[in-house]
C-alpha cells in the first residue's frame, strides 16, 4: 500500500522552466533577475528589462 515515494517540488520541472528565458511584456528584452539589498539590510528580487536602459 505504500506509494513511491514523491518529491515535494518536481525538480525536472523547475529546470526546465529556468532553461527558458523570459522576455519583458513591455520592451520585449529578455528579463534579468537580481538580489538588491536595501541599506537598512531587507533583501528583494528584481527584475532588471526596461528599467536599466
């Protein structure tokens, strides 16, 4: 009665939506994600596409 065993986050999954690059809705450029930290220490993710330009 013992189910195979699953993995909680399907990793075959995940690497294959990293593989495809995102592109920006807006300008269309492919969209960069980058840890900022804030001077009082909070750390964020963002998405670097249009605003960088």
């Amino acid at each position: 009665m013992a189910a195979e065993k699953k993995s909680k986050t399907d990793v075959a999954a995940r690497l294959e939506a990293k593989k495809q690059t995102q592109y920006c809705s807006n300008c269309g450029k492919k969209v960069e994600v980058v840890l900022s930290v804030s001077p009082s220490g909070k750390k964020r993710m963002r998405r670097l596409c249009c605003e960088s330009g």
